[in-house]
C-alpha cells in the first residue's frame, strides 16, 4: 500500500519569488540600454509599486505580506540582479518603515504598515554635504507664532526621492536633532536630478531642498542626547547595500557567460569559446565569489530578523541589536572586495570585444565601487576589531565628546556608551548614508 503524499508548505520567500520574478524579468530586460542612454527607471519603480513590492515587509495583520528581513534581502539580491539602480532606491523606503514597524505605538506602526500596502513609497533625505554632527545640520525646523511649524534646508544623496511619494529628513529643531516625514507633493519642495557619480547613475541620489515647506508635528521625532533607544538601524542601512552588491555580482557573471557562449570566433586551439577550460574556471571562480557574497549578506540577514524580534518583545538590552549591526558590518568586510573582484575578473573571459561600450560591462565593476565607497571598509574593521576586543562596538558620539573635551577616556567611554545604548535611527543613517 501507497503511503499517502503532502504537500510541502509554501514559504513565504517561494510565494513572493514566484509573484514578482516576472516583473523582475520585465526590469532586467532594458537594464543595459537604462544604463546606456542614462533613463531614470520611473517605469520600473511603477511597476514594483504596483505589485506590492513596498509592503512585503508590512505584517498581515496589516495587509502586507509579512515578509522576514531574510525573505526581503533574499528578494533584493534578485533585483538587484535585474538592475542594481532599481534594488537601490528603494533602501530608504525599507528602512523607514523598520523603523516604523518596531515602534513602541501600535497606532503608529498600523499607520505606516497600511500606508505601504496602499502603495506609498518613502525616500531618503538626509545626508548634507560639509554637515558633521546631526545636531548641526543646515536643515532646520522652526515654530511659528501661531505653532506651525516650516522645514527649510537642503539635502544631498537623497536616494530615491524623485521616485517617491515621502521624503524621510533629517533636521534640527530647537538645537535638537529630529527627523520628520515629508509629502513630496508639499509646496516648496524641489528634488533634482543632479547625482554626478560614475555608478549608481540611476538611483536619483541627488539634491532635495525644501523652501518653508509647512510640515506635520505627527510625522516628526525629535532625539535627545543621552537617551537613543536601542536600534539596528545602522546594521539595517549596511546590509540593504550589501545585498545590492551581492545582486551586481551574480548579474557580472550571467553577462559575462552570455558574452562567452555568445562568441563565435574559434580559439588559437580551435575550440569554441564556451569550451575553453580557461573561461570556464574564470566563471567558476567568479560565480563561487558571488555565491559567498550572498551566503554573507542571508547570514546578515538572520540577525537583523533577531533584532526585529527583540525590538518588539520590548528586550532593552543592548546585544541583539549590535549583533546585526556587527553582522552587517563583518559581512560587508568580505562582500565588496568580493564582488569587485568579480567585476574585474570577468573580464578575463574574452578578449577586446568584452570593452565594447554595447556590452556595458564595465557598469558592474562601477556600481559596486560606488556602493563600495558608502561608509569605508576601514571604518568597519575597525569597528568590529573594537567588538572583539572590547565586546562592543565604539560610539561614535561619546568619541566625539572626548575629543571635543580633550579627555584621554575615548576608549573606555566608547565601550561603556555602545553597551550602554546604540545610536538612534537618524544619528545612525547620518554615519550609515555617506553617499546614499
């Protein structure tokens, strides 16, 4: 007798992969001539609002999908892979909205949740040239007499802006530091086109000004010093970067295995050009690279579900939210030198025809330096050295005060403030952004 056969469950990654793999093939199919003829993807950004792609980490409850932060990584290695520029932008959407669905109020969490699922999409507008700490940014809110209050100021790198509805900025108010949620569609607020990098050359990081844009007390968050709730923001920001990467790796290698099985003209052997042993093991050593950068970023990944999980079990202690920021912060040690190895190797398949301009290969090798710059590796290694060696990361703060202060403690306070409590999330995303 037969036993009886199930069905194995669904998961949530296979059900969402299957939904959007067809836009994601719709997106790769013009990412090269995108990239060519320099045409910002709205169409693509249209096509992913449309289908969802926003909410995927918005609970049920919600009307998302409930997607984990590995399902999600997992999703944005994919698209990334289809465009690098379109996994990209969105960055500050999913991050704000980390943000949002861990907080405290249920309300607020519900309002940011249904927002997405009814297709609302967030920006980036943080980042200043020449700022240092946030508490002197040149972006300021002020109160009028009669309480309203006006945003003036300028950002720069504000990555997927001109494709969004919102704007997340950071601002002072009152010589505190503050973020607040801005409409775009606010009189007073102009986004340009003006990103002037040789990678990432579709993500619209360029500048956004506001002019007394009146803005909304409900949408603003204002930090004090001292008392920066526990977050994993930073981590969060990192690894969203990091999976962008690991997509452009797998996408240099399918290119330049197109190229390969592309060629017609014979080797000096005789044989055809897929039958080579040499460029079968430059693929092979290429593809290995690509598949332990993704296998970093998912491990990454499992973290910063950890932290997510204690964020709204209330935990207070400081661990599980520097363990994904330590996480992210180590796998971006290996990921970039990673996959800028595979961007530069690839190119060892073939011979003159691989620097044919049509080919834009070289677009890989540019849009992971520039991502590669975000928040340099040397920063990073050192901050994981000081974890290991001292069991927390360092504090940017509290070594910024006793520099100013000419106090000789940098390394003990920076140890006692990071087990004490990390950096609030726009503390955080003003060292997380660099060039966003």
């Amino acid at each position: 007798m037969t036993a009886p056969t199930s069905t194995p469950p669904v998961s949530t990654y296979q059900r969402l992969a299957e939904r959007f793999r067809p836009v994601f093939a719709e997106i790769a199919s013009g990412a090269t001539d995108r990239e060519s003829n320099r045409t910002l993807p709205f169409e693509q950004i249209r096509l992913l609002r449309d289908a969802g792609f926003g909410a995927v980490r918005v609970p049920e409850e919600y009307g998302g999908d409930g997607a984990s932060a590995v399902d999600l990584f997992r999703l944005l290695i994919e698209l990334a892979r289809a465009d690098s520029n379109v996994a990209h932008i969105w960055r500050g959407h999913f991050a704000f909205l980390e943000v949002r669905l861990t907080h405290e109020d249920p309300e607020y969490r519900r309002h940011w949740g249904e927002q997405a699922v009814a297709g609302v999409v967030v920006g980036n507008a943080q980042s200043e040239p020449g700022s240092g700490a946030p508490t002197e940014s040149n972006t300021v809110i002020t109160e009028k007499d009669d309480g309203t209050l006006v945003l003036d100021g300028e950002k720069y790198y504000s990555t997927g802006t001109i494709f969004s509805d919102w704007a997340n900025v950071t601002a002072r108010y009152r010589d505190r530091h503050a973020t607040i949620a801005v409409p775009l569609d606010a009189p007073g607020v102009t986004v340009h086109d003006d990103w002037v990098g040789f990678g990432q050359r579709l993500t619209g990081t360029g500048t956004t000004a506001f002019s007394e844009v009146v803005v909304d007390s409900a949408h603003l968050t204002v930090y004090s010093p001292g008392a920066r709730d526990r977050s994993y923001i930073s981590g969060f920001y990192q690894l969203f970067l990091l999976a962008v990467v690991a997509g452009i790796g797998h996408a240099a290698v399918d290119d330049a295995a197109d190229y390969v099985r592309s060629r017609t003209r014979p080797l000096l052997s005789g044989a055809a050009a897929q039958d080579d042993p040499l460029s079968q093991a430059v693929l092979g050593r290429a593809a290995g690279s690509a598949f332990a950068a993704e296998a970093a970023v998912l491990h990454a990944a499992q973290r910063i579900d950890d932290a997510h999980r204690a964020a709204l079990d209330g935990v207070s202690e400081r661990e599980p939210y520097e363990a994904a920021d330590v996480a992210a912060y180590s796998a971006q040690i290996a990921v970039i030198p990673l996959v800028l190895s595979v961007t530069t190797d690839v190119f060892d398949v073939g011979g003159s025809s691989s620097v044919a301009q049509s080919r834009a290969l070289d677009r890989h090798w540019r849009n992971a330096r520039t991502i590669g710059v975000h928040n340099p590796i040397a920063a990073r290694q050192r901050a994981v050295g000081h974890r290991v060696l001292f069991g927390a990361l360092p504090d940017p703060f509290a070594e910024r005060e006793a520099r100013e202060s000419g106090t000789d403690a940098v390394q003990d306070s920076a140890s006692d403030e990071a087990a004490a409590g990390a950096a609030d999330e726009s503390a955080t995303v003003s060292e997380s952004e660099g060039t966003a």
